[in-house]
C-alpha cells in the first residue's frame, strides 16, 4: 500500500521540532494512526486536492488536519479558507497548532470552520497536556470516519 493510502491524520508543519514534538505527544497518548507529516500550506493543497506532487494520490482523505498557521510560499489561514470552501474538503476536521496567539488569528481560524485553536506551549509536556485536554485524542481514538 502506498504510504499516502493510508494517512489518518495530516500534520502540515514547517519546524522540524515542532513536528517532532507534535508526533511524540500523539506516541505518548497511545495515537497510534498513520500520521503524514507535510511542510507548507502549498504542500498540503496539493495532496488534499491531488495536485502536482501527489496528482496520483489514491486513498481517502485525512481523518484529521493539524495546521501551522506561520509557514512559508503559503500560511495556515489561507490553506483553512481553501479547504472550508471546497465540497469535498470542508468537511474534514481541522486543528490549529501554531505559535501564535494573536486575536486576529484565532477569530479567523474560527469563522473560516476550525474545530480546535491550540497554542503551541514551548515545553512538551505542557504540549502534551494542552493535546490531551482538548478532546484531539478522543476525536482520533474513536476513528473519524474516512471523507
């Protein structure tokens, strides 16, 4: 099976740390689903819409995006008004991960459809805490059905 058939949860971070800290959190709370990590906003249209790189993508979409909003060539917010805008999209959970803490970016995120608006503590088990106090874990557990 092609390591993209498989993807359960879509992790859209462009550090490397982050990402890191982002999956380690998942291990710890026993989320065992295939994640597949991307690094920008223009990496992540193009696999959920199967464009370029992954034009020959097979496979449903993810259960579950975790979003940066802070990325290069194209930022969280714009890869959030593209997804709630598309039929076949808007209806895949999305989770904000970011740094940023910012009103604007948090009242955005929410009227474009977020599900969830999480800043990212610098220290892993406050991360780990701030993703098992949200209900990520359950929604993940209790397998969001395939798109």
């Amino acid at each position: 099976m092609d390591d993209f058939e498989a993807v359960e949860i879509l992790l859209v971070e462009d550090n490397d740390a982050d990402a890191e800290m982002t999956t380690r959190a998942l291990r710890k709370g026993n989320v065992i689903n295939h994640v597949v990590r991307l690094h920008d906003g223009v990496e992540a249209l193009e696999f959920l819409f199967r464009e370029g790189a992954f034009a020959l993508r097979r496979g449903p979409q993810p259960r579950l995006i975790l979003l940066d909003l802070k990325m290069p060539r194209l930022g969280g917010i714009d890869v959030l008004r593209r997804l709630k805008s598309d039929t076949g999209t808007k209806m895949i959970p999305v989770v904000v991960l970011t740094s940023s803490a910012e009103e604007k970016d948090v009242v955005e995120s929410y009227q474009l459809g977020v599900n969830s608006y999480l800043v990212k503590p610098v220290e892993f088990s406050a991360f780990a805490s701030v993703i098992n106090q949200t209900g990520l874990y359950w929604a993940v557990m209790n397998r969001i059905p395939n798109l």
